[in-house]
C-alpha cells in the first residue's frame, strides 16, 4: 500500500495515469461484483451437495471470482506501464445516442427516434458540421424507415401514434 | 453404398426446380437479414416462416435452412467489417476479423470466412449423412458429469482467448458465468439478482451483451482514433484473395473447426457459439502463429466461421433424429415440421427419408450457392469501409439500437445495452478483455444446470466427476492445461523482468 501511495505522489503531475490505478480499479470493480453475488446466493440458499439451492452456483462463482480480483489488484498495482487516456466525451456521447433511442422510440416512432439518435451519436465527431449531422440524420432515419418497416416489415412504428 | 443411393436420390429431390429457388431464395434472405446486427438466425427464421405456409414440406425446410446458415454466414460479415457480431455466434469472428479489416485486409477476411464457412458447411453435411445415426447415440450417451467437464474444458480454454494475464482472462470468464445467472433459476423457478425488473426474468439476451461489449464499447474506443486518423486505412479493393502462405496457414484450421463444430452442433443445447468459442479457444494453443491471435490472425477468422458453420448442419441432427432441439431456431424447425405433422424422432429417417435426404443434399447446394452469391459480393462490403468513419459510426449505432429493440419490441433491452457497451469501454480501460467474458456468459447456464443434474444424480459425491471415464479424461486435461497456462504466464513474466528494456506485464 506504501509503495502504492508513494507511485501515487510520483505520477500526481505526470499527463497520463500509470495503468496500477485503473487496473487495480477494475480488479475491484469485480471484487465489489463477486460480494454482491456472494451474499445474493447466500440469500437464495446454497443447498446441499446433492441438491444445490439457487444460490449455489452465483456463491461458487463469486468466491472464484472475489479470489481472482485480489489477484488481479495485487498484479496491476506493480503495473509501470501508462495508462490510456479516457475518452469520457465520446463514452457520454454514445451513451447518450442509446439513451436517447430509448426514450424515443416509443414515444415519438421508431424515424424520429433515429433522427435524434443519429444526431446525438455525431456529436463528439467535429469534423462532421451541423448541417450535414441533420442531412445524415435524415438520410439514416429514412433508410431504416424503408429497411427495417417496409422491407423486412419488423413491427414498429414508424411514427407517433396520433390516437 | 446406402448413404451414397440415399443422397444421391436426396440430390435429385433438392436439384428439383422449386427446391433450388427456394434455398437460394432463402442463402439470399439469411445473408441480407444476418449481416444486420443483431438480427440473427432466429429473427430471420421467425421471418420468413409464415410464407413457408404455402410450400410443400421439403421445399419449406430447404428454404429454412437456407435462411439459417445465409443468417449464420452474413453475421460473420458485420462482425468482420464493423465489429458488431450480426449473430451471437459470429462474436467469436470479431477478435481477428475486425482488426483484420483495420489493417486493410477486410477483402480476404471476408473471403476467408466465405472459404471457411464452405468447407466448414461441407464438412458438417458430410457428418451429418455419415455418421447422424452414429452422433445422436453418442450424444445420448453424454450424461450431466460428462457435459460438465466438456463446459469446464471449454471455460479454461476460452481463458486463453484472452491476448492479456491469464488471471484476467479467468476472472472475465467467472464473470461471465455469474452474470449467465441472472434470470429464473430453470430449477426451482427462484429469480435471481432480477433487482424486481420483470424484463430480467428472462436473463440478459446474449445479443445485448455482444453488442454492448464489442459493438459499443469499441465505438467508443474507435471515435477518437478515428479523429487521429488510426483508421484511414488503404484498402486494396482488388486483393480479396489470400497470399499463398494464408492459404496454407487456413487449411488446417479450417478442418480443426469444422471437426469441433460438427461435434458441438451434434450436441443438443450447445449449437455453434459454443462450437465457435470452443474451436477458437484450441487453434490459439494449438496454431503456430498463436501469438498474432486477436490481431488479425487469417486462422482466427477461419477457425471460428469454419465451426459454427458446421455445426449450423450438425445442429439439425438432434433436431432431426432425436426431436431434441439444440437451439432456439431449430426449435422452430421442429415447430415448422409439426405444422405440417411431421414428427422429429428416429422414425424420421424411415417415414420421410426424401425430406431427410434432400435436406443434406440441400446443404451441399446452399453452401456452394452461398459461395457464389457472397465472393462477388466481398468488394461490395469492403466498399462500406470506404465510408467516411465520421458517417459510419452514428449508423452503426442506430443498427446496433434498432437490432437490439427488435430483439423484444422493448427498450429496457436498449437500456442494457448501455449498460454494457460502458461496461465494455471500462473493460477496455482497465485491460481487460471482453471475449472469455462472452464465452462464459454463454456456458454458464449449461454449467450451472449440468453440475446440478450430476450432484443429484450422485448423490452429492463430486468424485463422480474424476471416476467416470470421460468426464475424468476432459477433467484432467483442463488441469493440465490451467498448469500450462500459468507457468507460460509465470515465464513470460519472469522473461519480461530480466530484460529491462521490456514493460511489464
């Protein structure tokens, strides 16, 4: 842990991360995952070695993978190597365009939705200027009109229902 | 002698006039509606069922097998050219084919695929007219310790799909596995880390978690890579054609994945995401050129496409014979024959053997027709790379919402979607490679039920797994193999200290 907070004082200035705290971030991700499922299962009720309960097999698994995450941290906080550099614009960008479907589609239909979806989604990208994120925008929302409702006939609407 | 009489006769009832229209009708229909992402076999079957109504019986599962592999084959073109798998099966096709396609090989990706998925097509017929009888007794003899220590086998070697730490590539497998949890127990009935939302009954759908993790999680990856111009890639649209030394390199693998494919499709309830995960994970500890895998490795696309393609024609022995159906689209191949009241079993061979025969010979004339159709085809697909990125991306994620709604008409699948697809990019953040964790949500339900089944069957002794014969072979041999795993690890690592030029691991 000293070692580890002293690399922490040492890279404080540096541009990028070293990768130890990502690595070590994401073996707890897991650790915390495996102990939500660990005490889940438990709750279902493990069983007996004849008839394993619900919770068996999510117990079975959590412990294994609570034990490799410890490993993983132990393994990543030695970890010299830079980290990459988090691109959290395009992670909320794109995140937003799916969350904006989601919203949408029922709402709206299904080439509306798309339009927005579409805009929504070209945004993090500037060398795309706003004129031409709505020319594609509509282009996409059409083409998906005509593919999806009018060729293979999935059943959406493709527009809000008035009534 | 008989095989040969009863194909050829099969032969003749698939070259008839309105059986050949009808199965390239349906390679056509299966190509076009697989390369879409998200809408695999399954959706395309459920498609196209309704105007089988009107056909004759033969003609109707011709047409439906057509559908099927052209949907398993199209979906290895999405994953190839864009990263997203168009079936679940074809996830396994992103690892090579994808970055394949970012150094400006995507033309002979694509025909390797089309090459692979021929010969993995002809080989799963010629296993399925051979040996039908012979593989469904085999699989009948397959108990639960038995399934599990295949399962096991599998997860092990699905560890070393992984190109990173071995400890990460097994911790993204258990995770996997506890996430294959969630849903109804199939066993008690019990929901399980449902959290109350009923659209989580059902567990998570495979195709939710591929796209979010491959599809989306690499867009967020490529956008900015895209802006550096990482992506310009020259692409040589005349070179579809494999080097001579790439055709040397997918010889053997072809015929290794065919070999696992058709085994797996044979089985029922495992069918060719397994088949692929399973084939891929062995050719990258067996393949001379193992370290280049999951960088665009010409085996890792033939490998992949060569099983599931096979087991695509294997997976219709069970259904066939057995009235066992291995997947959710052969499901509703057993729903079509009911519709006409055929009833799969052993007495299918005996009372329709016109229908049997001519569907194997019509699996020799879909894949030959699929060849054709599709190498002319490979310059047309390759040409989407040509699209500028900024175009592309914005449409990729409207296929990849539109593909994942139409799963169920409902957008709490959208929403996962989003889940994953961060969950992805974290991954990615943290180097942790999303595949084992793919193969291991599709495993563990089957793992889960097997191990359940072999505890009761044995009365709670878990030696059951080491004293029969097989399950203790395939036992044995995936601790061998986690040995190995570890101590190539442990040399790496103790290489990488000695010399100090090297970064480590």
């Amino acid at each position: 842990m000293r070692e580890f907070l002293l690399r922490l004082q040492q890279h404080a200035k540096e541009k990028h991360a070293p990768h130890a705290y990502f690595g070590a971030l994401g073996g707890a991700g897991f650790l915390v995952l495996s102990i939500i499922f660990i005490v889940g299962g438990f709750e279902l009720g493990v069983g007996s070695p004849r008839r394993l309960g619900t919770g068996a097999f999510p117990v079975i698994t959590g412990f294994i993978l609570a034990l490799l995450s410890m490993g993983v941290i132990a393994a990543d906080l030695r970890d010299t190597t830079d980290a990459e550099k988090p691109d959290w614009i395009s992670f909320v960008a794109i995140g937003g365009a799916l969350a904006v479907f989601a919203l949408t589609v029922g709402r709206i239909g299904l080439v509306p939705g798309i339009f927005l979806t579409t805009i929504t989604a070209s945004l993090p990208d500037p060398s795309l200027r706003f004129p031409g994120k709505l020319g594609l925008a509509a282009l996409v929302s059409l083409a998906c009109w005509g593919l999806f409702i009018g060729l293979i006939g999935l059943p959406f609407d493709a527009f809000m229902r008035l009534n | 002698m008989d095989i040969l009489y009863s194909f050829g006769n099969g032969l003749l009832v698939a070259l008839e006039p309105a059986n050949l229209l009808y199965c390239f009708v349906g390679v056509f229909l299966g190509t076009f509606i697989g390369v879409l992402p998200g809408i695999g076999s399954m959706a395309a079957i459920s498609m196209i069922l309704p105007l089988t109504f009107y056909l004759e019986p033969t003609s109707a599962l011709v047409m439906i097998a057509g559908v099927y592999y052209g949907a398993e084959y199209g979906g290895s073109i999405a994953s190839i050219l864009m990263n997203i798998p168009g079936t679940p099966s074809s996830s396994i096709t992103c690892i090579d084919g994808y970055p394949m396609a970012r150094d400006g090989r995507a033309g002979i990706a694509l025909f390797a695929s089309a090459i692979a998925s021929f010969g993995g097509g002809i080989m799963g017929m010629i296993v399925m007219a051979i040996l039908a009888p012979a593989l469904a007794q085999l699989a009948l003899n397959f108990g639960p310790t038995e399934y599990f220590a295949v399962i096991l086998l599998g997860l092990v070697a699905a560890s070393a799909v992984s190109n990173g730490s071995p400890i990460k590539g097994i911790a993204m497998v258990a995770a996997g596995l506890m996430f294959g949890t969630v849903g109804v127990d199939i066993t008690t009935g019990a929901e399980r880390f449902t959290m109350g939302v009923p659209e989580l009954r059902d567990g998570v759908h495979l195709v939710i978690v591929a796209m979010g993790l491959f599809g989306v999680g690499e867009l967020i990856v490529s956008i900015r890579a895209n802006a550096k111009g990482e992506h310009d890639n020259e692409i040589d649209y005349a070179n579809f054609y494999p080097s001579k030394a790439e055709w040397k390199a997918m010889v053997a693998p072809i015929f290794r994945g065919s070999g696992i494919g058709s085994f797996f499709g044979a089985l029922p309830g495992t069918g060719q995401t397994v088949a692929s995960a399973v084939a891929y994970a062995i050719e990258k500890k067996v393949s001379p050129n193992r370290a280049k895998f999951g960088k665009g490795a010409i085996e890792g696309v033939a490998v992949p496409e060569a099983a599931n393609n096979s087991a695509t024609q294997t997976a219709f022995i069970p259904t066939l014979t057995l009235g066992v159906p291995g997947s959710a689209s052969m499901a509703l191949v057993i729903g079509a024959l009911m519709m006409y009241g055929i009833v799969p079993g052993p007495r299918l061979l005996v009372d329709h053997a016109d229908l049997f025969w001519g569907l194997v010979a019509s699996f020799l004339i879909g894949n030959v027709l699929l060849l054709i159709l599709n190498i002319p085809l490979i310059g047309l697909w390759v040409k989407l790379l040509k699209i500028p990125y900024r175009y592309m991306y914005p449409t990729i994620i409207v296929l990849i919402c539109v593909g994942v709604y139409s799963l169920n008409n409902n957008v709490f699948d959208v929403w996962l979607t989003l889940v994953f697809g961060w969950a992805g990019y974290l991954m990615r953040l943290f180097r942790f490679e999303p595949a084992p964790f793919l193969i291991g949500f599709v495993l563990g339900p089957m793992m889960e039920e097997q191990l359940r089944r072999a505890m009761l069957l044995s009365r709670g002794d878990a030696t059951v797994f080491l004293t029969r014969p097989i399950s203790g072979t395939l036992i044995v041999i995936t601790a061998l193999l986690l040995v190995y795993a570890f101590y190539s690890a442990m040399r790496q690592r103790r290489a990488g200290q000695n010399s100090p030029s090297t970064p480590e691991a």
